[in-house]
C-alpha cells in the first residue's frame, strides 16, 4: 500500500539550496505544503516560494513559508516547530536536510585556533565548554533535536509521522579527507536505526536516505579542496535523491529504520549486518588518492597545529 503526501504538511531544514530544496519543491508538486528552515534561501528557492505563495491564493492548493534558522541553535529550532504549528493544521513529515561537508571553518584537519596553532581557518572554539564542531552540531545534533521535538508532537497527540533524514553512503564508507563529516553520517545511521521499531509500536516511520556524491553547493564550501578532490568525480543527480526520499515516505515496507542507499540508476535497502559494499564504481571519485598523498605528506613532514 503506498501511503500520499497530497495534503499534508512537512518541515524541511537545508532546503535554501540542493537536495531538500529539490525535495520541498517536489513534495509540493505532490500537493504537499512546506516550512523550509535554513540560514538563507538561495535564488532558486526564492522562485519556488513565488510559485507556492502562502497564505495560498486558492483553497486546497499547497504552499511554502520560509522561517530563517540556525539548526545549531536548540532556541531557534523551537521556534521553527512551532512556527511551522502556527501555519499549519498538521505536521506529518520532517526532514532534518541542513548538512555542511567539513569548510574549512570546521574541519578536522584545521583544528580550533590556539596560541600555537594561529593560521587555523577552523571557527570552532578550544576554548568552548562544552566543546563542539560545526560539522557535528549541524549534520548529527540538530537531526536527533529535531526528531525530539517532532516525536514528542506526534506522542503527545496521539499522532502518526515520518521523519527522513539525510544521510550518506558516507554512513558505512570511511575517508581521511573529511573524517567529521564521516563520523557525523555515521552517527545519523546509527541513530536511524536505533529509531526503527517506532513504525510498528507507534506508527512513527524514520528512515535515511543514503545517495553517493551529487554535485550540489555542499562541495564548494572549500574551493580549493574542490577543484582537487571533485576531478572525474561520477555524479548522481539530485531527482535520483529526491525520488528516493519520496519513496521513503510512502512506501509502506520503509521507515523501520530503512536506510536507503542511492547510487546513478540504482537503489537499495543497506541490512544492520553483513552489508555488501556499494556495486564497483557507484562512488567513484578517482581524485581522492592524489588527495590523502598530498595529506599525509603535510602530516608526515609538518604535522598537525593543535
Ligand atoms: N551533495 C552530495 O553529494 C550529498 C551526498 C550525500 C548526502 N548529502 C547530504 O545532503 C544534505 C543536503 O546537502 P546538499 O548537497 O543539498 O548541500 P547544499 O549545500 O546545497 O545544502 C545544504 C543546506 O544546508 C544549509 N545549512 C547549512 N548550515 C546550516 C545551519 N547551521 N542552519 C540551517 N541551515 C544550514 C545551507 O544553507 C544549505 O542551504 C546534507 O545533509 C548532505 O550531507 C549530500
Ligand atoms: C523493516 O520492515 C521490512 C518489511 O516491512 C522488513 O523486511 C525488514 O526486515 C524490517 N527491517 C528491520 C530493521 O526491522
């Protein structure tokens, strides 16, 4: 039985720009209106936002509202839920998408700046208490803080919900180049399918989709590092996501913790055990190797200012 989004009402953070603003414009298409939280819309968004006026110009038509957020910000993800409450009657789909793929401002290879390491780009603080990194405030807290506020929605009324996150094949893979970013989708896994057994106790459907790489802004962040790493990269694109992300929402035998890999022409469900690698070449990005010599080689001849 395939379940509808015509109707209902989600919450998308992230979708200012790639693969959850692509999600958002295709959940409204499907009828579906939509809050989107993120720092800011790019111009795409901005179009979409004209397309889907809210309050909505005829009844029974879906509509889009921006509510500006900082996902790290615990305050301003309150706000976000309840403004998306004060909007709509319902909130019955929640995609936690704000991701950030190590900038160089958050990188476990730019450690927080101190006396003895004072060139670092890193924005993370040594001196903070508690101490944190941006990559895994943003691509693994703000997901478990945001299925918390919904969770507690949907219990408290009695309710049914579904929550897609956004992870990665960066989920099962490992990689030096970026290790925060790996360790955050590790984590989000985790916690996906620690969340599985809620679809049948409680009608409470959580799942992640796990694409290989697609050529969104998220590369970008650190354009020299880019231009490096991105050379014969083989893309997905970000319909290929998108379609899977809505067949996690309405695909009856998903959301037990359904981790759904997607790599270009192919998907399928990652089992908890003994999980066969991605098929050769699904995530091909021959330019890492070149990468990690040059890494290694500053750590072996510099090493790490920390
Ligand atoms: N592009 C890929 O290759 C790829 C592959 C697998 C998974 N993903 C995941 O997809 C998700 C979306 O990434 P994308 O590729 O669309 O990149 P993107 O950069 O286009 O989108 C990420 C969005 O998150 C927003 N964001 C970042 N920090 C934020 C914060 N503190 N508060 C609110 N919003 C914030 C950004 O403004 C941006 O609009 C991420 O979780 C990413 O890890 C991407
Ligand atoms: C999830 O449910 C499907 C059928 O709906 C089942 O095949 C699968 O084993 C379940 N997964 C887990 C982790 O329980």
């Amino acid at each position: 039985m395939a379940l509808s989004v015509e109707g209902k009402h989600a919450l998308v953070t992230g979708a200012g720009s790639g693969i959850s603003l692509a999600f958002a414009r295709r959940l409204l298409q499907e009828g579906c209106s939509v809050v989107i939280g993120d720092l800011k819309l790019g111009v795409e968004a901005e179009a979409l936002l004209k397309s889907y006026p809210h309050p909505p110009t005829a009844r029974d038509t879906p509509s889009v509202v921006f509510h500006e957020t900082d996902v790290t910000s615990w305050p301003q993800l309150a706000s976000l839920f309840a403004a998306a409450l004060a909007t709509f009657p319902t909130l019955d789909i929640v995609v936690p998408g704000a991701g950030l793929y190590d900038p160089p401002w958050s990188s476990f290879w730019q450690p927080p700046h101190t006396a003895t390491n004072p060139d670092s780009a890193s924005r993370d603080r040594a001196d903070s208490e508690p101490g944190h990194y941006a990559v895994l405030d943003v691509n693994l807290v703000a997901p478990i803080r945001m299925s918390q506020l919904a969770i507690g929605h949907w219990t408290k009324r009695k309710e049914r919900g579904c929550i897609v996150h956004v992870g990665s094949v960066a989920g099962y893979l490992a990689e030096a180049a970026s290790p925060l970013y790996f360790a955050s989708k590790h984590g989000l896994h985790g916690f996906v399918r620690s969340l599985g057994d809620m679809r049948d106790e409680l009608g409470i459907r959580v799942s992640c989709v796990a694409p290989g790489p697609a050529n969104t802004g998220i590369w970008y962040q650190d354009p020299g590092r880019a231009d490096e790493i991105l050379q014969g990269c083989k893309w997905l694109t970000v319909e290929e996501i998108v379609h899977a992300m809505l067949e996690l929402v309405i695909k009856d035998e998903y959301g037990n913790g359904t981790i759904l890999e997607v790599t270009p022409g192919e998907t399928r469900v990652v089992p908890m055990f003994n999980a066969q690698p991605p098929k050769p070449g699904a995530v091909h990005m021959p330019a890492m190797g070149a990468f990690h010599e040059k890494l290694f080689h500053d750590l072996r001849t510099k090493g790490l200012g920390v």
